[in-house]
C-alpha cells in the first residue's frame, strides 16, 4: 500500500473583476452601499464602499457568494475565484486563480 501524502491546502478568497460592472448594476437596480453590505452580512458599508472606490479587492466566499445573489447575477460574472497556496520557501504563499 502507498504512502498517502497530505498537502496544505490553500485559502479561498474571492477578487472583483470589475468595480464599474458593479457600481452598474448597483445604479440600475437601485441598490446603496448600504444595502448591498448587508446582503453580504457586514455590519457596516465601510468595506463595500473601499470595493466600490477601488481601495480593496477581495473579500471571503460568503460575502461575494450573498451580493451576486442580491443583484440577480452569477458569482462569477463579479468575482474571481481565487487561491493563496502555502508554498515551501519560507512560509510565503502563492495565489492564483481557481
């Protein structure tokens, strides 16, 4: 019987693809910072409003997951699935797409 080998898996998060695509969507359906925010769960607009204005890029499963269903579009025409995989060189991580 082989050896089974286990590898550190790396940590999901979530990229914008495109700030205007959602500012867009926002104006035509009439949806604040405010209220998307709490769609996605946060106690405050302050992160959505740092996506909007370019200031911040990435946010966890969930959120991503609770806004595209909030505006009616699939997750992956706002986001980008991504990956930090742990690398062997000197506790540095690699990210890239899933």
């Amino acid at each position: 019987m082989g050896q089974v080998i286990h590898l550190p898996l790396g940590e999901l998060y979530m990229k914008l693809r495109d700030r205007k695509r959602l500012q867009r969507l926002m104006i035509v359906q009439d949806v604040s910072a405010r209220q998307l925010a709490r769609a996605a769960g946060w106690k405050s607009h302050s992160y959505m409003n740092r996506l909007l204005n370019g200031q911040a890029e990435t946010l966890a499963p969930e959120p991503a997951l609770r806004i595209a269903h909030h505006l009616g579009v699939g997750v992956e025409d706002l986001f980008l699935t991504m990956v930090e995989r742990p690398t062997h060189h000197h506790g540095t991580h690699e990210r890239t797409a899933a």
